[in-house]
C-alpha cells in the first residue's frame, strides 16, 4: 500500500510540473506511459522463451504475457521448419550397418521404404556371402523415415581409423532431430552386436588384381577341412600351446589376466601342410566362437589387421608372409606383426 501511494504522489507531482491539463501535452503523455511501464516491469519476473514438448498441456510460465509466448512459439516453430542434416559414422562393415538400420526402421517406425535413387531410378542392394555357397541382398540407397514428414536417410561407405566403415547422412527438419537420433543410436547398438560376419571364418581381400584398393571389400568363404593334420610331437605341442589352447580356453585366460594376443610365425616347404593348417585352425577357432579371417595376400596384412578389430576374438591368417617381409626381423616385419 505505502508503495502505490508513493506511486501515486510522484504521478502528481509530474503532472504538477508538466502543467494540470496535459493531455496534449505529448511529452507528458510518453513520460506517463514510461512511468507505467517500469512499474510493470518491477513486478514481472523473468522467464525462459525456450519451448519444451512435455505431458499434453500447453503451460505458460508464470509472468509471461499472451504475446509473448505467442511470439516464442513462432520463434521456435521457424526454427523447427528448418532443414538440417544428420551425419553419422559407424565402425562397423557397411553391410553390417545397412543391415541394422533395415532392422531399427523396422522397429522403431513400423514401416521401412526403399526410394529409387540410383542413375537409374532404381532401388539397389549390395550382394554380400554370409556362409560358404549362400549370399543375401542388403538393401543400399536412400530410405524413407515414415512420420517425419519426408525425412530420408542415405547409407554410405567411408575409411575411419584407416578402415572402411558404415555412414548414413540424414536430410530432415530440425523438429524430428532428438528422434532421429535416438533411432540412429539404436541402429549403432544393433550393427555393433549382430554381425553377419563374426564368429565366422572367411577370406578377404582389400586389393583389386592390379593392386588398387577394393572400393568395398567383401568376405568370402570357403571350406574347412574335415582332416586332422597330423606333425611330430614336438610341433604339434608347440601348436596346441600357442595356438589351440588359448583360442579353446580364452575365457579361462582372460579371467586369470592372461593376454590372448599373439604372432606366430609358421614356416616350411611347399606341401607340408601350412594351408591344412590354417583350414584346421579356422575350424577349431570357429568352433570356440572366434572369428577366423585368412589373408592371401601379405601386403595386406596392415588393413586385415585393422578390419578384424570388430570381430574379436580373432585369428587372422597370412599365407606367405615371407613374399613380403622376409625372414630377417627389420623394422618393416615388426611393423606388419
């Protein structure tokens, strides 16, 4: 009450000084209109403009006026309109990322449609072997994100960490930004635990004939042996010690802080059995879980090392090593193992 009165006797002794009849006083008239509107600014409180979606009520924060927020949510509505991109990439083989956003669409949206985007208006697919003599068709292009009001998201194939890799760009408005995301983080969650390719043994190979680099290299498989190999006494416990056991008992090692990284180097003449080794160990190594990728060509052991990190527990096989290092410990062998 003290305060109003106060309020009151300043107006008075404004108008006293500015003349009683100021009504066409102008001046007088912008002073008033200042006066009113600091001491409603006095009494408002300060209040956040951003808009938030959250239960099914439309709130207004306490002190905010009508127009406002009106002009918050039009703030906020322009921003949303907007188009942005999303660009994701994910370590794992492009397949296996393909794959996973087919599935998270799937599940996450109901619906999963393919567009034609090709030079052909078509929609593709990449053919990719998942076991000796079967190969299926992983859907490639631009997909449809139903909902979100024509939303796509394209699959790609990029190197990260010197190996090549999953991506898929996302073209949407920034309303659908927060959704699209958690839908991407749970494609990551599934090509990083369902593999087509893991606990498997295959071969692959990162460069082309005239030793240029595949574009996308692709596992294939081929088959294990049946026979048991058999070496001298002294050899075959040196193989079950460094190579079998570790790969049957993995588990048991890794609880006791046992390392189950290792190089062995395998040598001897054409024909005494290097290749049926390899087969023997695919199979055991399988077996156990693991995964078992055979490497023909040693220059390319760098790139095969590096690609069988997703796979892990893995064996990678080089035929030859020697073609390519020799057999003197230089630095490029130590490099390669």
């Amino acid at each position: 009450m003290a305060a109003n009165k106060q309020d009151e006797l300043m107006k008075a002794e404004l108008m006293k000084a500015l003349g009683k009849d100021h009504g066409g006083n102008k001046g007088a008239t912008i002073l008033m209109k200042l006066l009113d509107m600091a001491k409603t600014a006095e009494n408002e409180k300060a209040w956040d403009p951003t808009v938030e979606r959250v239960g099914d009520k439309i709130i207004l924060p306490e002190g905010a006026n009508i127009p406002d927020v009106i002009d918050a949510l039009q703030n906020q509505y322009d921003f949303e309109e907007q188009e942005t991109e999303i660009h994701v990439t994910i370590p794992v083989a492009p397949w296996d990322g393909a794959s996973a956003l087919q599935k998270a669409i799937k599940s996450e949206l109901g619906l999963f449609n393919q567009m034609g985007d090709g030079w052909d208006g078509k929609a593709h697919q990449i053919d990719v072997e998942i076991e000796l003599g079967k190969t299926i068709q992983i859907p490639w292009g631009t997909f449809q994100l139903p909902g979100m009001e024509g939303a796509t998201v394209k699959t790609d194939a990029g190197f990260e960490d010197g190996r090549i890799a999953f991506m898929c760009n996302v073209a949407c408005k920034r309303r659908f930004e927060k959704r699209i995301r958690r839908l991407l983080d749970v494609v990551r969650k599934i090509a990083t635990k369902e593999s087509l390719h893991r606990g498997k043994a295959f071969s692959i190979s990162f460069l082309d004939a005239n030793g240029r680099p595949e574009a996308m290299p692709k596992p294939k498989f081929f088959e294990l042996t049946r026979e048991v190999p058999i070496f001298r006494d002294d050899l075959q416990n040196s193989i079950d010690r460094n190579v079998l056991i570790p790969i049957k008992f993995a588990k048991e090692r890794k609880e006791s802080g046992r390392s189950l990284k290792r190089g062995i180097l395998f040598a001897g003449e054409y024909g005494v059995g290097k290749t049926l080794l390899a087969s023997y160990i695919a199979k055991a190594a399988t077996e156990a879980g693991w995964t078992f990728i055979y490497v023909r060509n040693p220059a390319e052991l760098p790139q095969a090392l590096k690609w069988a990190v997703q796979y892990q527990p893995v064996v990678v096989f080089v035929e030859d090593i020697d073609r390519v290092a020799g057999m003197d410990r230089t630095v490029e062998v130590n490099t390669l193992l």
